[in-house]
C-alpha cells in the first residue's frame, strides 16, 4: 500500500512537471502580447543597475583603465552630418587608436559593454537628417558597419535639439529610434534633457522609452557658464521657480517597470563663477566669467560650505586680479592714450560635487527604481582617484538593500 502511494505521488509529480513546462511557453505568450502582463513579469525579474561611464574622446589617453567601476563604457563620441555621414576627424578616429583598445579590452574583461556614441547639437541639421530617408538609412549602415569592425555592443545617440528640448519626443524621431533598434545597431540609448522629461508629454516620453534600450537623463548643468546666477550642477531640490532633480523623478513615478531602462547622468564636475559677494547664489558680474570646476579639484577648495537644498557643496573666496584700464596721459605737448594696470579684489563661487553629494543623488536615482546611473565624464574625477570604485561599491549595496 505505501509502495502504491509512493509510485502514485512520483506519477503525479511528473505528470505536474510536464504540464507545467507545456503550458509556460503560453504563459510566456500571453505576459509579452499583454502590456499589463509583461509589466509582471518583468517586476519578478531581479534587474541589475546599469554604471554608464562617458569617456569623451578628448580624455582618451588621461584617464585610468575602468573595469568594475562601470558597466558600459561610452566612447564619446563621433560627429554627425545632416547627410547621415559619421564624421572621422582627429577625435573620433581615437576610436580605433592604441589607448582607446586598452580601455576597450579592459571593460570587456570585466564583463562591461563597449558602447560608441553619436552626436549632433545643430537644430537645422537635426531637422534635415530626421526629414531624409536617405540619411537616415547611410547613418544606421555606417553605424552598424563601426558596430560590426570595431567590436562596439550598442550605440549611444546624443542627438541634442537646442532649441526645444521636447522636440526628441515628435513622431519622427521615435520613428528613427525604431529603424535604429532595428538597424543592427545592438543596444540603443538616446540621451534626453532634464527638460525633456519636466515639460515633456508624459505618453510621448513612454513612447520614446519604448523605442529604446535605454534614456539617458542628463542630469546636469541647471546652472551653466553664462548663467546670470550661480548655483548648483546637479541639485537635489530648488528654490521655487528653478528645476532640480526631484522635479525629473517625481515626473518618473508613474512609468512603473519603464522606469528600470532610465539612466540618471550625473556630473563630475562643477563651476566657478565671479561673482557680485559671497551669498549663496550670488549674480555673476557683468563681464565675469563661469570656468568648469573639475571633481579633483573640487579636492582642494577649502572652507566648503554645504548646500543643503542642491545637496552639494560650494564655496567662496576672494582673488586679487590685475585689472587694466585706459587713461589719457600729456606727454609733452601731445595727449597719448595709455593702458595703466590696478590689481582689483574680486569674489568667487564655486558650486561642485564630491564623494557625499554624488551618493545622495545615487540614493535619489535607486529610490526611484531607476535603471542605473551614469558620469560625465570619465577622467574628470582624477587619474588616480578611487571615488569611481566607491561608488560603484555605493551602488551595488544600495540595490541589494
């Protein structure tokens, strides 16, 4: 009798294990035809954070070799013509050069992907590239082509409107985030402004999501060089009136499981303005000058406050600059114009990232259930400094938590 049941129990089991095999490629079927469905099953799925470096190619040859510190690295990248051409000028033909394999094998090495970026920042050319079937088709040709030869695993496209920040969410160009995804072109990420996504229609945002592999948001520069205030690169929160990064996550709440192929950018650098005094968001002077602030550096400045809305740091201090002027001088019987020198004590501010503020806006982008975060640029944080690999290291327990 107990032999009997035993038998009847393995039967049972088996029988089981069969019917559930047959039925799960239905299973399958019916999560990928129905949205709702696939958003569950995607939910199930343990998804890793992406760490997407920038290397622009102008660094190439200054930096470290990366390996764990990131998951992707960007070659940044090559031009694009209005014809579709790639642009194979001193920089990007850096691609192919000694120092760009080392950094190329190294990543592979480490179980990264090796990704090329592309880029156009002109909105007239942008226009007659989208309009051209002809362009397009050479640009996913040519790409595909570096994909194929040069051991590259994606594309980056940092196609940027200057103009009208929404304008990447149209028809059109969607429409070419399909025929790239489709052209060969492996993994797709398409670089958006934080004003893409603030002002941008919420269901033209989801569309461009689902074109793509990957959005990257820049999260960076809401205070630039020729701003008439100083302020923060990247902050957290804002006075009333400015953007911040909680008014990009918070737009992202409801995108449910598109939210894990976002990327938040972040910068690893800051700025340094002349300024009127030394309060906190002090004008700039007329004529001054905003000059970029790179993360070693940011090292060195002492006496740093901390910005407790941007969740950064900042800092002021006072330069004597040589100044000049021109004056009428006699000379004899003749009036002659000269140039006479005075040094003038002039303040500064400087508005930049460090090890705490970069890991608060990591801990922003995980509590949002983003798809990971990304640095511009690599080789800015120093040759020698370990801050990539401690934030890697940040990264990683912040998603196993």
């Amino acid at each position: 009798m107990n032999k009997w049941k035993g038998g009847l129990v393995i039967v049972v089991g088996v029988l089981l294990v069969i019917g559930g095999w047959k039925l799960l490629p239905e299973k399958i079927e019916k999560e990928l035809l129905n949205p709702l469905g696939w958003q569950g099953w995607v939910e199930k799925k343990k998804v890793g954070k992406e760490v997407v470096g920038f290397l622009p190619s102008w660094m190439i040859g200054k930096t470290k070799l990366y390996g764990k510190e990131v998951t992707q690295l960007v070659f940044s990248g090559i031009e694009v013509e209005a014809d579709g051409s790639l642009v194979w000028d001193v920089q990007s033909k850096k691609l192919r050069g000694e120092n760009y394999k080392k950094l190329k094998d190294e990543t592979k090495k480490s179980g990264g992907k090796n990704i090329v970026s592309i880029k156009l920042f002109k909105d007239d050319e942008l226009e007659e590239f989208i309009a051209s079937p002809e362009a397009r088709t050479r640009l996913i040709n040519e790409v595909h082509d570096v994909l194929k030869n040069d051991g590259f695993e994606g594309v980056n496209i940092d196609f940027e409107y200057m103009s009208n920040a929404t304008r990447i969410l149209d028809d059109d160009f969607i429409s070419f985030m399909h025929e790239a995804k489709n052209g060969g072109w492996g993994e797709v990420g398409v670089d958006v402004f934080t004003n893409t996504i603030i002002k941008g229609d919420p269901e033209r945002i989801r569309g461009l999501i689902d074109a793509v592999d990957w959005v990257v948001i820049m999260a960076y520069d809401f205070h630039r060089p020729g701003s008439d205030y100083s302020g923060s690169v990247a902050p957290i929160e804002a006075e009333l009136g400015q953007r911040s990064i909680k008014e990009v996550t918070s737009k992202l709440v409801g995108f449910e499981t598109r939210k894990q192929k976002v990327i938040m950018a972040l910068p690893l650098y800051g700025y340094e303005w002349v300024t009127v005094d030394d309060s906190y968001g002090s004008a700039q002077v007329d004529g001054g000058y905003g000059r970029t602030v790179f993360l070693s550096e940011g090292i060195g400045i002492t006496g740093a406050k901390w910005d407790e809305m941007g969740m950064s740091p900042w800092a002021t201090w006072i330069e004597k600059t040589q100044k000049s002027k021109i004056k009428s001088k006699k000379v004899g019987k003749k009036i002659v114009k000269v140039k006479e020198y005075f040094y003038e004590n002039e303040w500064h501010s400087a508005y930049y990232e460090n090890e705490r503020s970069l890991k608060i806006k990591i801990d922003k982008t995980m509590e949002t259930e983003l798809g990971g975060v990304g640095y511009w640029a690599l080789g800015y944080e120093g040759k020698d400094s370990k801050l990539l690999e401690i934030l890697a290291e940040h990264t990683k327990s912040k998603e196993e938590e």
